[in-house]
C-alpha cells in the first residue's frame, strides 16, 4: 500500500513507468509516472515521487530509491 503525497489519496502501487507526457513531438517530457490503484478498483497516476508507503507499511522501496541515487 501506498499514500499519494498530493491527493493523500491510498492503494496499491501496480507499476512505475517512465512515461512521454509532452503535447508534441518537438519538446519531449519524460516523467516517472505511478499508478496506484485505490479502493474503488480504480487506478489513478501521479508522480512517482509523491508515493511514500501508507503508514501501516515499511519503508524499505523508499530505502532503495535513495541508495539508487547515491
């Protein structure tokens, strides 16, 4: 499970995919996108880095992303 940092909406975390969001082709925009499927069966997208693991679950994804990084 996971909480959307801006919406403080939680679910499931089904996939991250790095995604063209760009309006044309000349000025390409690459983000990594998550979607989340809530409670509803719904899924919903949003920023990758907004995702943070719901209260109840550990923290070791966001441990890995920043050992990533380094």
């Amino acid at each position: 499970m996971g909480t959307d940092i801006a919406s403080g909406a939680e679910g499931e975390l089904m996939a991250v995919i790095n995604e063209n969001v760009s309006d044309s082709v000349a000025h390409e925009r690459w983000i990594e996108l998550a979607y989340i499927r809530g409670a509803s069966g719904r899924e919903f997208t949003t920023a990758a880095t907004n995702v943070q693991p719901a209260p109840d679950q550990p923290r070791t994804a966001v441990g890995r992303r920043d050992q990533r990084s380094t």
